[in-house]
C-alpha cells in the first residue's frame, strides 16, 4: 500500500513543476532566470518520491532556488513535511538512537539517528522563533486580526524554577559545582502559567483543565525573565484580575517577580518552606524521634497558620554547639525572615490561593527531567535548548499550531 501510494504521491507532486515563467524577480532588484529542470529525491511517510522542479538562477547574486521547493516546504531537506513531523516527535520524546529504531518499526521509514538529532534541534529553534514571536504581537499596543481576543481570566498563576541538565565539558568550562569542583550541569529554568476560576467540592483551589503552558531555556536570569513575561503577555496577564507569583526561595525568581510581576502576590512554595525547618531538625535532633516528630510538627502548624516569627523564634532557641550548625540556623533564620511576607498562609488559604508549586515540579520532571536527565546524556546548550522548546511546544498543546504557522509562513 505504501508503494502504490509512494507512486500516485509522486505524480501528484509532478503535476507542477514549478515553472513560474522564464524570469522570476528579485529582493534585491535582479532577477531570477529559468535554467533546468532537476530532479529531487524526498522521503515521505509513503516511501522515496521523485520530485522535478524548475530550477531558477540569479547571476548577479549567484544565487539559485527551485519555487516549489519553498512551496513543498522541503528548501534545504531531503524529508517531507510528514516526516520531519514524525522525526520531530519522536526526537522530542526518545533518545535519538531508540527514536530510529522506533520510526523503523512504526513507519517502515529508515532514518539514522543523526538525522533525527538534526531535524529535532532545527524543529526546536523554529518552534522557540514561532512562541516568541506570538509574545511579541501579544505585547503590541494596539490589537491587530494575528491577536486573539482575550477573555477575561479571575486569576493566572506564574510559577518558576531551575532543574539541573547534564552538560559536556566543554559547557562547564570555569563553572564550579557543589563541592569546589568543575560543575557537570547547567540549569534549565522552566516557567508555567495556569489559570484558576474557582474551587472544588472539598473548598480546594481548582486550576482550569488545560490552562497549563510551559516556557524554558538554558540562559540567564535577566534572558528567561524576557521570555516568561511574554509568555504571560500572550496568555493575557492585563486582563487577569489577580496574578500569583509561586516558587522556592532562589534569589533570581523574585528578581523577576519584582521586575515583571510587580503587583503580584509572591509565595513560597509551602513544601519548599518546610525543608527549611527540617534541614535544622534534621541536624539537632538526630536519633531522637519523639522529639524531632514533636518540633517539626510545632513548626508545620505555625508555618500553616503563616506564623513565620514563630519558626524563626523556635530555630533561634536551638543551641548549636559546632560551628556547623550555627552556619546552619543562621541560614535557615535568613531564609524565613527575607520570605515572610511569602509564607502567609493562613491568608493565602482564606483567599483561595494555591500555596504550592506541585503543577512546576511535575513539570520538571516530565517536560526537562524525563528526556534530558537519562543514564549517559549529556547535552550542549544549543542542543538541550532545542529540545526544551519542542517539549515545551508539546507540552502546552502548541504543536498543531505551530506547524500551522509554518504552513501559513
């Protein structure tokens, strides 16, 4: 079936040749003329397919193109728009060797895993090109017909963190890790933005089913803070009547808040905050179960009841006898304190809020954690930021517009 269908695919596509008259003209004021007919083989999802094309050349420029190239949507490929749709997908969810194996046995296409690399990470640089450039019409003035109307949203929620990516060497170069040595990773920050209109039967904040869009990318703080508000641009933050902040205690996060999320209500994720307490517990209370169970437990009814100067009282009344955990309640002190205003969340439950940062956390793990973070990986910026932005286009159900917009381009 595939070789019936390879061949009436082929006299279709032959039906034009792309023969646009004996001179075509020019960007640049010159003008293309007619050379040659050449033929193009191109693998589609029914098999080899032989393409004639009107091939054009511009003397001036030395320059030549072939019309119907463009219009196939294959300048510069071998692949059919199909398959490099298939490549791209699996590209994006598998390993690039299993993703071959893969093709092969679900398609009956041949394609080395190369190639699949090379396609994926070219998909996922047009992919970030079409997401930006939907954030920069969506932060136009003035309303054109490329932007869709926005309705009014009760409250949108922006959610931002960092997750390690396994890096070659050559990426890590004058990067310290941990423990005084030459770093193995980079961050990846990824955002999310959700909407919430109402609650559920149990009084419980409810996000709205498939609010959920994703953004990330291997780069400064100053860089990612650009791409997330463009990205709340685009899902309609001026119209939002309440914006919530959430993430851990990272310093570059409120940066950003405080930067492009002005108004915003910042909070600290609740999980990330009872860390806090518990790295101390976890130090003075060693091998004393009741105790740690009674103190820890103290402390997640003051941090719930957004008490925060009772938590700080109660590290301060620990008495450190190494140098180490003085360090340690020093550090956990400072971090309640410079985040009390985040951590009040009694107040936060009264209005409806969402406390925590389970939506981001799960989307570590599954748009960055579960296809870059693999046994042996390890990535160049350029080539992670690729597949980010593909999963990342996946994920938030971007992926039918985006090859939309290319048809449309």
């Amino acid at each position: 079936m595939h070789s019936v269908g390879s061949i009436m695919l082929e006299k279709l596509l032959n039906a034009d040749k792309g023969y646009r008259g004996r001179t075509i003209p020019c960007e640049k004021g010159d003008v293309f003329e007619f050379v040659e007919y050449r033929d193009k083989t191109l693998l589609t999802v029914l098999g080899n397919v032989k393409v004639t094309r009107a091939y054009y050349y511009d003397k001036q420029c030395k320059e030549g193109f072939c019309p119907r190239d463009k219009e196939l949507d294959v300048e510069e490929t071998s692949f059919s728009p199909g398959v490099r749709r298939i490549m791209g997908r699996v590209g994006a969810y598998r390993p690039f060797g299993q993703g071959s194996e893969d093709i092969k046995a679900l398609a009956g296409i041949d394609i080395n895993a190369k190639e699949i690399e090379r396609v994926s990470q070219q998909l996922g640089r047009e992919a970030e090109d079409f997401c930006n450039e939907q954030a920069e019409i969506a932060a136009e003035p003035v309303l054109s017909d490329k932007v869709f109307p926005i309705k009014p949203i009760q409250r949108m929620y922006v959610s931002m963190d960092g997750t390690g990516v396994p890096m070659i060497k050559a990426e890590t170069v004058n990067r310290q890790g941990k423990i005084d040595t030459q770093a193995k990773t980079r961050e990846a920050k990824l955002g999310c933005i959700f909407t919430q209109t109402g609650m559920d039967k149990d009084g419980r904040p409810k996000r709205d089913e498939d609010s959920t869009t994703y953004i990330g990318a291997i780069e400064t703080a100053e860089e990612f803070g650009k791409r997330i508000y463009g990205e709340a641009r685009r899902r309609g933050i001026e119209s939002a009547k309440e914006v919530c902040v959430i993430g851990d205690g990272a310093a570059w996060i409120w940066n950003i808040a405080d930067e492009h999320f002005h108004e915003a209500t910042q909070i600290i994720d609740l999980y990330h905050a009872r860390e806090h307490y518990w790295s101390a517990a976890k130090m003075f209370f060693t091998g004393k179960e009741k105790k740690l169970r009674d103190w820890t437990e103290s402390r997640r009814k003051e941090l719930d009841n957004g008490d925060v100067e009772a938590v700080i009282n109660a590290i301060k009344k620990l008495k450190p006898s190494t140098e180490e955990e003085k360090e340690l309640c020093e550090r956990e002190i400072n971090y309640f304190d410079k985040n009390k205003e985040r951590m009040r969340y009694d107040n936060f439950r009264r209005r409806g809020l969402f406390v925590g940062s389970g939506v981001l956390e799960a989307g570590c793990r599954t748009v960055i954690g579960q296809r870059l973070k693999q046994s042996g990986m390890h990535w160049s910026v350029k080539g992670a930021n690729s597949i980010i932005s593909l999963r990342c286009c996946f994920f938030s159900n971007r992926w039918e517009d985006f090859w939309e917009s290319r048809l449309i381009a």
